[in-house]
C-alpha cells in the first residue's frame, strides 16, 4: 500500500479515487484497525472487475486490472510525522478515513470500521464510477489477515441494492473496447482481433446473465397469513422480514371481538408489514414454545427479535403500532441536526446516540438490540454531527441521551462496557422513555401511576381549544416543575459541599489532624432518588368517564380538571389551598403541588378505597416508615391477644362453684348473692358468717 508523504501529498491524490488512511503510529485505535485496512487493500487491489480479464496475471499495468478499471487507490498517511498535512485536510482524530477525487475531499468515512463496513463504502463508490459493474448480492469477503478468497462464491449474506445492469454492460463494452485498442497499439492486429473477440464473448455472456431477482414486498395480498409451525418456521424464524403475528384461540371473546380490526389491519398494512395469526389451539407446540400464556397475544417479530403488543386493541392502536415498528425495524437512523430539528417536531420521545470515528462495532451493536424494544415509547438515531455534539455538550464518545421536548438527559456510563450493556442501556431507557406529558392509558397506567406523584389532567379532545391550551398549560407546569426540583437539588448538595468545606477549614486552623481525616471522609449524596417523583399526564375525559367518576368523582365533560392521585396509598387530592378545584393553570398546578408532597400534606387527601382497605394501606405505610416500632406494635398486640384468650379459656373451664354442705369445689368460687366463702352456711358455719 502508497505512502504518502505530507509535501506532496496534494501532487499524488490529483488524479483519480484516493481512499487514504490518515493515521497515528500511537493510536491503539489505528494499530487495531491496521490489518483489516490491509486485508481490505490487498483484496479490492488483487481483484478483477471483469470476468474476461487477466489482471491477476497481467499485474496492476493492465488497463483491465483494478487500479486502470476504476481509477480508485488505497493509501495511508502517517500524521505525527506530516501532522501540517493532516490539519490542513482537517483531520483532527484518528484513525479517519477520507476519500478524495481528483484532489478534492468527497467524503469521510463514517460507518463501523470493520472489513464488512469499508467494503460497504468501497462498493457504493465503485458503483457510482461504473454503474452496473459491481456483483449485484455484493463480493465475498476475506477473513481478517486471510491471503486468499474464493471469488466466484456468494457472500454470507447478499446486499440489498438495485444495480443498473444494462448500465455496467455498456460501461465495460466501452472500457473493453479501449483495452482492446491499446493492446492492439502494442501487440498488433492480431492481438486486437483476439481482444475484441474477448470483448465480444463477454458482452454476450453478460447479456445472458440474469439479474438477481428482488425479494417480494411483503404482504401482498393485503391479508392476515394462518400459519402453521412449518410455515412459521420457513418465513418468520428464518429470515429478516418483519411480521406482525397474533395467536389466538377460536373459542376466546376477546379474539372473536379484534377479529374485524385484525382483517382491517392486514388491508392496512398491504405491500407495507407481513400480518398473520396462529390458531393455538390447532398449533398447541408453537404457541407453548413463543411463550403464549394468555389470548390473544400480539408479537411483532424481525430477525430474531421479538416485541410483545401490550396496547388497545382497536384498528387505529394496531395500526399505529404497525407504523412505528416498521420506522425503527428498518435500522437506526442516521441524522444531522436539520433531520433531527423536524424529527422534534413529530416525535415526543428521541434517542441520541452520539459516535465518532473511533466508535466500534461493538459499540453499534448494543444500539441494534435495544431498538426493537423501543417500539411505542420512541426513536434511536444516531449522529456525529459537530452542530448536534455542541448542541447538547457532548465531549466524550459515544454518548447516549434522551431528548424530551428539547430536554436531554444523559446516559451516565462510567465505562465503555457500560454502553455496551444493552439489558443496562435499555434498563435506563425504560426510566426515561415517558414523554414528559404522556397520555394515561390502560397498557402505560402502571408505568405512569405506581411509585410516584401524578398531576393527572383530565382533558376532552371535544373541546379543542380548550383541549391545546390546558396541554400546553400542563407542559409548561412540568418543565418548571423539573427546573424548580433540579435548581433546589443543586442547592441542596451546594450547603453540604460548603458545610463540608468549612468542617476542612476549621479542623487545618487547630492542627487537628484526626478531625481534619474525618471531614475530609464526609461523604455527600448525589442521588436525586430519594424523595417520591411527581410526573405529569394527562388522559381523555369522556373515553374513560366512568373510571373517573367511580375513582375521583369528575365528570370529564364538567370541563377541564385537575386531580394529583398517589396510588400507592390510595388517595387523591382536588382541590387547592383555598377550596377551589385545581384546573390545568399552571398556577394553579404549581401553587398546589409543594403543599401536597410535604411531609405531612398540608391539604387533606381524599381516599379510593374503602374503610377496610384504607386501614390496610395505613398500616403498610406505618410499616414502611417505621418498621421497628411497627414490629414492636405487632409483638405487643400479638402477647395481648395471646393473653386475653388464655384468660377466656381459663374462665369457660371454671365457671362453676363448690356444692352446698361440700367441703371441695371444682376450682374457682363464684361470689353470687349470699354464696361464696364469705357468708355460706356450705362450710358449716352460721348465716351470719360467725362461728364459734
């Protein structure tokens, strides 16, 4: 491989394709990549883009060989040795992989830095030289540091792309035809006629080829497949396609009533999502091994991959879900910062995963595990936009966040093995893939409700107007919320770093050494977790009036409203300081809230539950709180009701008294009336209890 040298390093990539290599000889990012770079040189630079050709015999001087076919070249740069070079081509990072064309920089390489991915870019960039001359399923690759390949054997898995093959058949008549002129300059008539007549069998061989013919799009028909195990196993766990997949029981209510909407969403989906169900009852094995405990259940399945449906439903929930599923099964999207200003505008919920050259395989691959299950709650792109990284003060990669109405919040990763941890990654995306303002609904309503505080509005989309301003309004009490709790948090630990700072200086002014280690082993908390969370959300009044009327008492087309419910203890607050009903104001919302989630609340609750399960959930809260004084309670109430029945038993078995002129009785006298030891005439002494 060239070389090149930093002072005529202009003068060499003047001509022609220059994919070069700009590197570090320190950098163990470029040590690791070296061989791949190299097996990836000696394979494109060895091959022969035409079939008819004898380049690998000729040598690279053939007009037919690689090199004189494309004009493309592989090179390499050291720059800590031509470091003036590399910054005025605005390499900063290495290893970074450019490709010029005639002197000028076209583009930089930014996908994953393996043999697979450069041979990705070489081959869309070869394309583009020649259409139609590349392999349409895409080449063969060698292994890392392998020296030879078998050429005329398909790749593991083919490339989905369209070429233009009457395009690559005309381009190489005319490449050959040049070829068969210069060898004819060289060689002779003779060797001219053998050319052209090489040329000739190779038009026509080409001409006979077939393309490739692309795979179907998916659903056609526009209706739910039945599948049996066998067709199960053929056309979902063995290939690529996405399938959206309900298995069901003939007999069960609930998939008799989503019967229609599963009809309707097959039409829906036609040429878009495969759609199809599976009779559990006819199919008992392949329900039990996907895991089938209840009907219907719904799993959208790609690659392996699976995701359960936990939704409504009807047509226009399925649907939905259909469309999202297919937006992040097609693969994580790569962005700028105009793409991701309009994604903003249509999506509520955005991850970012932040890469730069260095970025790994490895790295990317926990992004694609995790994507799939992101499916309702929100999008992964990816980016190495410098306008993006400085955007959201990125300094480190990669980096992942979440953007929530313009609000990110970071992905604390205290090692690269961390990013790489998908069940850790999709841990945390589970804690922030709420918008902000979500809406309540019967699949998120734990999610939402349980562990927390929530300003639940009750809204009606009836009333339009009414319904946009009091979102808005709401919104706007949440994100002061958050930025009033981060400020006095930030607060908070600021008094106990300055409490500890002023411990270090006191104990240095008195030479205490012992109180100097003390202080300075003072530990301060960073975690924001301790006090309960309030999240906001906002539900359809008239879809869900009853439930809000048997639970809080609202009549959602009374109008607008406002309840804070905290579930875990079953009780609810609507109204304000003064009496008056909380509306979605953010005034009114944020006046309310500091006097709810004090301790003790400064307004009154309302109960949801009964008198007996209000005693309960007050004694599983005591509990929580004290739970020794509370084990005390218990072990007391338990002695005493111990007690008190030993002391029932005892007096049912001595309920009797002695017998009249005995002198023994059955255990305990019984002082009724004149009976007794005192003043009894049983005991031989006088009725007036005097004996001589």
């Amino acid at each position: 491989m060239k070389s090149l040298a930093g002072d005529k390093f202009d003068e060499e990539i003047k001509d022609g394709y220059w994919f070069v290599k700009h590197y570090s000889p320190y950098c163990h990012h470029c040590v690791t990549i070296a061989p791949t770079w190299q097996t990836l040189y000696e394979f494109y630079y060895t091959s022969s883009p035409l079939s008819s050709s004898k380049s690998s015999k000729e040598g690279q001087s053939s007009v037919n060989s690689f090199h004189r076919y494309y004009t493309f070249n592989f090179a390499a740069i050291d720059c800590v040795a031509y470091g003036s070079a590399c910054e005025a081509h605005d390499v900063h990072s290495y290893p970074s992989f450019l490709l010029y064309k005639n002197g000028a920089l076209v583009k930089k390489f930014t996908g994953t830095k393996d043999l697979p991915g450069f041979s990705v870019f070489v081959e869309e960039v070869l394309e583009s030289i020649r259409p139609g001359s590349r392999p349409k399923d895409g080449v063969k690759l060698p292994e890392v540091g392998a020296s030879s390949v078998d050429v005329n054997a398909k790749p593991d898995t083919a490339a989905a792309k369209d070429k233009d093959t009457a395009a690559g058949i005309a381009a190489g008549q005319s490449h050959n035809k040049k070829a068969a002129q210069e060898v004819g300059e060289q060689k002779g008539k003779h060797a001219t006629k053998t050319s052209v007549a090489s040329t000739r069998g190779t038009a026509t061989a080409a001409l006979a080829a077939k393309p490739t013919k692309p795979s179907a799009p998916p659903n056609q028909a526009g209706a739910s497949v039945p599948l049996s195990a066998e067709a199960f196993q053929n056309l979902v766990t063995t290939t690529q396609d996405a399938w959206f997949i309900k298995f069901y029981a003939p007999w069960c209510h609930h998939c008799q009533s989503m019967a229609s909407s599963w009809v309707e969403l097959g039409q829906e989906m036609q040429g878009k999502l495969n759609i199809g169900e599976v009779n559990c009852d006819a199919e008992t094995r392949l329900c039990k091994d996907v895991r089938v405990k209840a009907y219907p259940t719904i799993i959208f399945f790609k690659g392996g991959e699976r995701v359960e449906y936990e939704g409504l439903r009807g047509l226009g929930d399925l649907f939905d879900f259909s469309r999202k599923a297919l937006d992040i099964g097609d693969g994580v999207k790569d962005v700028d910062a105009v793409a991701f200003k309009k994604m903003e505008e249509e999506e509520e919920v955005i991850f970012v995963y932040f890469f730069d050259h260095a970025t790994t395989s490895e790295d990317f691959a926990a992004m694609e595990r995790v994507r799939l299950s992101l499916i309702g709650h929100g999008r992964l792109v990816k980016t190495d936009d410098p306008i993006m990284a400085d955007r959201f003060k990125i300094s480190t990669w990669p980096r992942l966040l979440v953007s929530r109405d313009g609000r990110p919040s970071y992905f604390n990763a205290l090692s690269p093995r961390d990013m790489r941890d998908y069940r850790k990654v999709l841990g945390w995306m589970k804690t922030v893939w709420l918008p902000i303002v979500p809406e309540l609904t019967d699949s998120n309503s734990r999610e939402i409700m349980d562990g927390r505080y929530v300003v639940l509005g009750i809204l009606s989309r009836d009333r339009p107007d009414e319904f946009i301003m009091a979102k808005r309004e709401i919104k706007n009490a949440a994100l002061e919320w958050m930025d009033r709790q981060s400020h006095a948090f930030q607060l908070e630990r600021q008094e106990l770093r300055d409490a500890k700072q002023l411990r270090i200086e006191e104990a240095e002014d008195r030479g205490d050494q012992r109180a100097l280690r003390a202080a300075k082993g003072i530990r301060i908390n960073m975690d924001e977790k301790k006090k309960r969370e309030v999240g906001f959300a906002w539900i359809d009044g008239i879809f869900w009036e009853r439930w809000l009327r048997t639970t809080f008492g609202v009549d959602g087309k009374e109008g607008e409203r406002v309840v804070v419910n905290d579930e875990d203890n079953r009780r609810y607050w609507d109204t304000t300081i003064t009496g008056n009903f909380i509306v979605p104001s953010r005034t009114s919302i944020l006046e309310t809230l500091p006097k709810i989630v004090s301790s003790p609340p400064k307004i009154k609750p309302k109960s949801t539950a009964s008198s007996l399960e209000t005693l309960v959930f007050t004694i599983r809260r005591a509990a929580n709180r004290h739970p020794y004084l509370m084990s005390g309670v218990l072990l007391a109430a338990f002695v005493a009701l111990t007690l008190w029945s030993r002391r029932m038993i005892r007096r049912a078995k001595g309920h009797g008294h002695f017998p009249s002129g005995s002198g023994q009785g059955a255990g305990f006298f019984k002082l009724d009336g004149k009976e007794g030891l005192i003043g009894s005439a049983g005991l031989g002494g006088a009725p007036n209890g005097k004996v001589d």
